[in-house]
C-alpha cells in the first residue's frame, strides 16, 4: 500500500531510501513533500503484543516486592524474638549470680 501512495505522489525512490536511512533524511524528506510523504496508511490499530509481557513483568516485580517485604517482616520478628531470649538468659543469670552474692554477704 505504502508502494502505491508513493507511485502516486511520484516519490522518487532516492526520497524513500532517505526516508528509511536516516532520520535527518526523513526531516529532509518531509520538508520536501510535506507531511504525508511520513504518515501511514490507515488500518486498524494494533495493540502490540508486548502488552501482556509488561503486565507480567510488573505482576511479577509486585510479587517480588510483596514477597521480600513478608520475608523481612518475618525474619524481623524471628530476630527480636532471638533477642528476647537471649535477654531473658542474661536475665537468669544476673539474677542467679546476684542471688549467690546476696547470700554469701548474708553469711
């Protein structure tokens, strides 16, 4: 179709390589001819196919993200709970160690 549009117009075939060579070439071109030596035939719009591959790239990367965050909820929440722990054994200690002062100034 593009073939046809330009046989009418009477472009000639160094315009065209212009047009497909460069962009500057292009500028030239439509300066030359005008605007409709660039536009496209009209047809139905295409959505393209890389539509479906974006959606599923950001599902994926939200999934990612949703995953490290509950991941690092939980390791957060496994750490403090380590701590608590080991605090209460520090706890039990100080509180044996004192205990075991206490009854030796008793004494």
């Amino acid at each position: 179709m593009a073939q046809r549009n330009d046989a009418k117009l009477g472009t000639p075939r160094v315009v065209r390589s212009l047009l497909r060579a460069a962009p500057m070439g292009a500028v030239i071109a439509e300066r030359a001819l005008g605007s409709h030596a660039l536009s496209r035939p009209a047809g139905p719009v295409r959505v393209p196919r890389s539509t479906g591959l974006l959606v599923g790239m950001v599902w994926s990367s939200l999934t990612i993200a949703a995953l490290a965050y509950w991941d690092e909820r939980r390791e957060s929440a496994a750490a403090l709970e380590d701590f608590a722990q080991e605090q209460a054994t520090v706890a039990i200690a100080a509180s044996a160690a004192l205990a075991t002062l206490l009854e030796a100034t008793r004494r």
